[in-house]
C-alpha cells in the first residue's frame, strides 16, 4: 500500500522532491443538509458549485443534500463534488457549510481548529456558541454579517427576507376567497383585494411589489418614515401614524418602539386592518422578540374571510394567536404562521444562500496556502465570527 493511501485527506501532507520542498494543504469543504425537514434549502447549488472548485478546495456534500431542490446526488458528483455521510462531513470537514444550528453531539464530531460557517441563529443557540470555544471551532455566523455596502452580497438575511415577502402574499393570495386583481367581467366588475402591509423592510418591500404586480391595492406602514419614498415608489400608499420619535439603528433596523408607541400603533392601524382584505405582518427585532402588533380586538373587527400573515412567527409573533406552521381561525379571520418561509421557493432560496456563503468565503479565502483568512481588522470578520481560536470574540455572547 503506498504513502499516499495511508493518510486522511483533510491532514496537512508534507513530502519532500529532489528539488524543493512542496507544502500541500488539501482543504475540505463540506456542506450539511437541514437537520429540519419542513427547511429544503441547501447551502451549495449546481450555478454556483463551481466557485469552491476554482478555489483549489475538495468539495464533499451530504448525501441528498440536493433533494429539497432537485438535484440529484449525481449531478453534483458529476460537477466534481463527493459524496458523503454526515458523520464523514463533520468529522472531516476543514469549512463546514450548514443553514441550521448544529447539535453538541455533531460539534463533538468536529475536529478543533475547524470552522462552521452558516445560519446558527446564535440568540437561540448560546450553548452552541460556549460549546464551539470549548472543542476549539470556529463558528461563523451568516446572520452576524454587517449592514456595510461591501457586505451586501453575503447579507443571508437580506436574501431570504426578500423571497419570504414574496412568499407570503402567495400564500395569502392562495388562502383567500376572491381574487387580487380588477377584474372587468361580463357579469359585472370584480373589485381589487386590499392588502395592507406592516413593516417596511426588505420582506415588506418585497410584499408590497409582489401584491402590486398581482393587481391588489396596497397600503403600508413603518415606523421609519423615511420609507415612504420607497413604499410611493413601488405604487402603494403610506400609511401616515405619528408615533413621535422613531428613527433606526445604525444597522438600518427599526428602532424598538415604547409600550406607549406600540399601544398608539396598534390603535391606529386597527383602521387600517378592519378595511383590508390581507394584512401581513413583517416586525422583527434583531436578537429580541417581534413585537405584538395585532391583538384579538383588532382581529375581532375585521371581514369574515380576511388573511393575515404573520411572517415573525418564529421569532415569538406579531399577531395575537398566531402559531408556527397553522392556520389559526377567530372571528372568520384566517391566521397564518409559516416557518422558514423562504423554503417553500427552495431553488431560489439555494441559489441566494449559496451566492452569500460564496462571497464570505471567497473574500477571505488565502488561495495560496489554501487557508481562511481570519483578520480581525477587517469589519465583515469583526462582526461575523463569534468564536475563533477557543475564544468567544463578540461581546454580545461573552
């Protein structure tokens, strides 16, 4: 047997010519599945694999990691990926891709000095992030990458927000008795549904363009009045609130708002929903709980047959009632609740997440010595790495 079949791909090789010494480094890249089954998501797409190739890296997958997308096991094999066990994927993996937390028993697996790079909805996971110090990983967050201009094309957020505004208004639309548009008939005029829009965010932009696109009169309102130029923008109206001193965050994020504000709110925009036919709701607070935008008493004045869509369901709700991934009926009103929304457009989903992952790894990736480049002066690895070297490097988790 010779040297070469003895040795474990993902260890430093270091042989000696008659010339020179070369130094080979074979680096794993390895990407996981949803440990969630309703999630279909992967975090490498066939448009896409070929940017980890080009960097010199062995690409290993997860068996049917593609199946959420349909892409087979051989298609990415045939792109020039390997298949693999999860266990193998984690014990070997140098980069580990994944768009879920990962359990402390798959961390044990991982060999130290390793890096998890993905969505691990750190707020939820701090066990995760105290555990990776401990066995020596790396952990990467996808959702800690800065609101900076050169950080947008690695904004997972941002990506996923904007399929799951899309996302929501066609499960609305699909939910409701009438259609969205005008409709000039022959027995009569069949009048737009009214659809109202709470929160101005990526997902709500991306809500009211969907809803205008299908012929519905929209409405919005945001916290942030600088929005409204975007909501006029896309030929929907602003709905005006004075709620007095808002503003947002440095980040772009709306402010949280006072108990006084979001009583006052809530009051206003009770209006609003009694006159609509969809409501959909978009707040979140980054790391905190969605605020409760929509109580019973609201509910109780809207039309039998109206819809809302509650898209913070997962982050504690906006809407009173709500629950994740049902219908929740009061009054004749339907509330929807649906988690990891983007996945139900899991193709376009992939091909954003994967784009995102990409750009992380390619603007820090030492094609040379075929190693992640780890500069804490730079703001984008300031911000997105929680743990390096056995150390918890941002301060919101130490």
């Amino acid at each position: 047997m010779g040297f070469f079949n003895l040795i474990d791909l993902s260890e430093l090789l270091l042989f000696t010519s008659l010339q020179k010494k070369i130094l080979i480094l074979i680096v794993i890249i390895s990407a996981l599945k949803s440990n969630n089954e309703l999630d279909n998501r992967s975090p490498l797409h066939m448009e896409t694999v070929k940017t980890l190739i080009d960097l010199g890296a062995e690409i290993w997958f997860e068996e049917d990691l593609g199946q959420g997308i349909n892409v087979s096991n051989e298609e990415f094999i045939q792109a020039g990926l390997k298949k693999h066990s999860r266990e193998n994927c984690l014990q070997n993996g140098d980069l580990i891709l994944t768009i879920q937390a990962l359990g402390s028993d798959e961390l044990n697996l991982i060999k130290p000095n390793s890096t998890v790079l993905g969505m691990v909805n750190p707020f939820n996971n701090k066990k995760l992030i105290s555990l990776c110090a401990e066995l020596k990983i790396n952990l990467v967050s996808m959702e800690f990458i800065p609101r900076i201009t050169r950080a947008q094309k690695m904004d997972v957020l941002s990506s996923q927000a904007n399929l799951a505004g899309y996302v929501a208004v066609i499960e609305s639309a699909r939910n409701l008795s009438t259609g969205l548009p005008m409709m000039m008939t022959a027995a009569g005029t069949l009048k737009p549904a009214k659809v109202f829009v709470i929160g101005v965010g990526v997902a709500g932009l991306q809500a009211i363009a969907t809803a205008k696109r299908l012929g519905a009169r929209v409405e919005a309102f945001d916290t942030r009045d600088v929005v409204e130029e975007q909501v006029n923008s896309l030929g929907a109206k602003f709905v005006k609130i004075d709620l007095g001193e808002t503003g947002e965050t440095d980040q772009g994020y709306a402010k949280e708002l006072t108990e006084e504000q979001i009583n006052k709110q809530k009051e206003l925009q009770s209006k609003v929903c009694e006159r609509s036919d969809i409501v959909i709701t978009t707040a979140q607070l980054f790391g905190r709980p969605a605020p409760l935008l929509i109580d019973n008493k609201t509910i109780d004045k809207m039309k039998p047959g109206s819809v809302i869509f509650d898209m913070a369901v997962e982050s504690g709700g906006n809407v009173e009632g709500s629950k994740p991934d049902e219908v929740v009926y009061r009054n004749g009103v339907k509330i929807i609740g649906i988690s990891n929304l983007a996945s139900q457009v899991a193709g376009h989903a992939s091909l954003a997440l994967s784009n995102n992952f990409n750009n992380w790894i390619k603007d820090f990736f030492d094609s040379e010595n075929l190693k992640i480049n780890f500069d804490f002066e730079d703001e984008i690895i300031k911000s997105s790495v929680l743990v390096f070297d056995g150390d918890i490097k941002n301060e919101r988790f130490q």
